[in-house]
C-alpha cells in the first residue's frame, strides 16, 4: 500500500487538508517563537501541548474555592467544576479507555515514581529464595532507582538482586527474544519484571502480552512504565494480563507539568485482604471514610492504593485534555493518523536525509509508537550541535545524552506541515 508522498511542501499541504483530525490541532496553544512564527513543536514526548480548555477548569475551580470555600468539596454550582472529594472519579472512564483497562483498575494519583513506588510495595515481595528483579539496562533512571531502592529496603544490595538485560552488543533495541530468555533463565529467583511499554530513549515498544506470559510462567510479577506508552499507542492493559502499571500524564497526555499520574492494577488483585499495601484514608470505603474510624475497609477497586486526596488544581487540566482525546475518538482514530505521520517523516528521511541521518526506532509499526530517535552521522557535524541548531531555528525538540535527538509528531495537534518543516530545518543545517 506505499502511500504516494513526495517531498514537497505541497504534498503535506495534501495531506493536512486530508486529515480529518487537523482541526484538533486549534483546541491547543502551540508557542511561537522570539520572530512570531508557530514552534515546530516536536516535544510532546516530553512534556505535551496545553489545551486551551485547561485555563476553563482550572479557573473553575479556583473560582468555585473562593465563592463555596470547604462546600467545593461536596457541591458544585457551575461547569466544569467537579466536587473535590471525588474529583479522580471524574477521569477515571475515560483514562482506562486510553489504558485498555477496566475503569476499577485504573485511578489517577500521586505521580508516576511514586506510583512505581507503591505498586512495588504490593508487587514485590522477596523471599530467602525469590528476590530478583529484572528490568533494562538502558532504564529511564527513575525507574532505576525506583527498583534499587526497593530491593535495598528489603535488605539486599541490587549487586546481588537488580538483573538487567541489554542491547546486543552494536544494536541499540532490545531484542525481545532475549528478554524473555532473560526471565526464564531467572526463573524461580525472579519476584518481579518492570519493564517500560514504550522506552523513551529508542521509542521501541516491548511485546507486553509475551513479557507478560513469560513472567508468569516462572512465578514472578509483572508490571510496566507507560510513559511513554499512554497517549501514544492503542493498549489493551487488561488482556495483557500485566500485574500494574503506572504513568505520567505530562508527556502525551498534555495535562502540564508535574500533573497527576495514571495507576493500573489488574483486577485479579482487586478487593484482596491478603496483599501488603501503603494505606491511607483515601483508600478506605467511601461511605465510612469519613466516620473517621481506624478499620481499613478497602474500596474494591484499584482505589484502595489511594493515600491522599485528589490534587485538585493538578488534575483539573487532565480532564480538559481527556476531552479532547474522547474529540478525537480515541486512540483508534489518533493512531490512524499516526501511522501515517510514521510513514510520511520516514518517507521524508530516506528522500531527503538519507547518510546524513539516522533513525534508531524501530521501522515496523507494531514495535514503535510516534517518536523518532534520530542519530546524525553526517560528516562534520555533531549530535548536540545539529541540536543546538535545531532548537535555534524555532523546532522545539530534546536531547538525549549520548547522542540521540528525540522528536515526536503528535497526531492531536502535529500536522503534516509541521514534519515538512521539520525535515526542510534540518537539511538547511546539515547543507
Ligand atoms: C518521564 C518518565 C518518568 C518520570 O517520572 P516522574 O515520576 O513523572 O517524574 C519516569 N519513567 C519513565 C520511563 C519516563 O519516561
């Protein structure tokens, strides 16, 4: 089916005025840069675009704290305003459709290591003979530090307790072949794999369902980092069969920084007496919470992980921001365009930029989401340089020490002509 693209300015004109979802992209504030042109924005990997609706709920309830003061918790007067003592109820449908998930197992909480955090409290739990833990050699290193630290409150050194499983030597993708022998050669010692869904240095997705299986097979948990993932591609976070999950929702999901985190736990571990938890009142029955009575009754949902109650002005911006991906028809329709955002940048890489650039993320649709690790290999410049360069010329974009340049076309809110531009920029420095 090799679409008919050509590396004309016309050609992405063509396709913007075919795209059905382009009018999505004005529901977004995009930055402009110091000579008054829209950004090339390509770093929504890292931290997504706001949407305009934002400013609406989250003076909604600034508004509403002033006029109801401690009644906000319980009323609301005027939309979009939502009552702060349940306001995650208020994303939790729509965040599990993003996820895959049954919405008893997806909550908004906390952020993302800190849900890492907790969930490892519940999910791994050594024993004298079961201990290890696998993740990737190349882990975002929160994610590292996260897993090191969790085995050393247990009493171990992550000498003895973190496996990690790299590239072969030369390649810079996980092969996945190697991950699962990985887990199988651990096999009894092994208590925990966390591994992420989308890895953020190479944008490759991992085959969650065989991850999954493989880890059950030797006895041991499984959970994953969806950063990366969230937002990105299509997930079926339920039939994977994953113990849990957790992500950020600053990246894809466009809520802002620092915004509140996504939580998973598979059903199968919902409304169990008998798993170690971190508890707190928020995660006790809601029609006894507020007896103020020190029986923890667990909510039968993955609500019982809650400790605290909702960050209101940090969740207010989710919500206006899951609006728009439900605009969008969900991940089905965003992924559509998507794929052929893939097709057309990577049409335009091997057109335009062939020998002189170099993308590291997988080709096959199946292993990649939206971003783009380039490498330049061109002669006589360098990585950092064509970056620096780069972020002159009005394209926002991120380094990734050592050498990789991580771009992102978003289908929310990217058009054709961004990539177009994109790849005209980075000739013009690399001429
Ligand atoms: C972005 C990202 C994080 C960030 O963690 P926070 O707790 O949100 O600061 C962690 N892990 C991965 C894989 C990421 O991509």
């Amino acid at each position: 089916m090799p679409e008919e693209f050509d590396t004309t300015p016309g050609c992405a004109g063509r396709l913007d005025a075919e795209d059905d979802l382009a009018h999505l992209r004005d529901e977004f504030i995009v930055p402009v840069t110091p000579w008054g042109e829209e950004e090339i924005y390509l770093v929504g990997n890292s931290l997504g675009l706001q949407p305009r609706a934002v400013q609406a709920y989250v003076d909604a309830e600034l508004d509403k704290w002033g006029r109801l003061g401690v009644k906000g918790h319980t009323e609301v007067d005027r939309e979009p305003a939502f009552p702060w003592g349940s306001y995650e109820e208020s994303l939790t449908d729509q965040m599990a459709a993003l996820a895959g998930a049954l919405p008893s197992e997806v909550v908004v909480m906390n952020g993302l290591t800190v849900n890492l955090h907790l969930l490892m409290a519940t999910f791994y739990r050594p024993t004298q003979a079961r201990f290890k833990v696998l993740i990737e050699d190349h882990a975002f290193p929160s994610d590292h530090f996260a897993a090191a630290s969790q085995i050393r409150s247990h009493g171990r050194t992550a000498e003895e307790a973190l496996v990690t499983v790299a590239p072969r030597p030369g390649e810079d993708l996980l092969n996945a072949d190697d991950l699962l022998e990985a887990i199988f050669e651990q096999g009894d010692d092994l208590a925990l794999v966390l591994l992420p869904g989308v890895h953020y240095y190479t944008g490759q997705v991992l085959p969650l369902v065989d991850l999954v299986e493989a880890a059950h097979e030797v006895g041991a948990m499984v959970g994953f980092d969806l950063a990366h993932a969230v937002g990105n591609i299509p997930l079926s976070l339920h039939d994977s069969g994953a113990d849990f999950a957790a992500w950020c929702t600053y990246k894809y999901l466009n809520s802002g920084p620092g915004a509140t985190a996504g939580c998973f736990v598979h059903e199968r571990h919902l409304g169990r007496s008998d798993i170690n938890r971190f508890e707190g009142w928020w995660g006790t029955d809601k029609a006894t919470r507020f007896q103020m009575e020190t029986v923890f009754n667990p909510i039968p949902t993955v609500e019982a992980w809650q400790l605290t109650n909702p960050a209101v002005l940090s969740m207010a911006p989710i919500r206006a921001s899951l609006e728009v991906f439900a605009r969008a028809g969900g991940m089905g329709p965003l992924r559509q365009k998507s794929e052929r955002q893939i097709a057309y940048l990577d049409h335009l890489l091997n057109e335009v930029l062939a020998g002189r650039v170099e993308s590291i993320t997988p080709r096959t649709l199946g292993e990649r989401g939206c971003q783009f690790s380039l490498r330049v290999i061109a002669d006589g410049h360098t990585g950092r340089g064509v970056f620096d360069a780069l972020e002159s010329a009005g394209v926002s974009c991120d380094w990734r020490h050592p050498d990789v340049i991580r771009i992102a076309p978003v289908p929310l809110y990217n058009s054709f002509t961004d990539i177009h531009r994109f790849v005209h920029v980075l000739d013009g420095i690399l001429s």
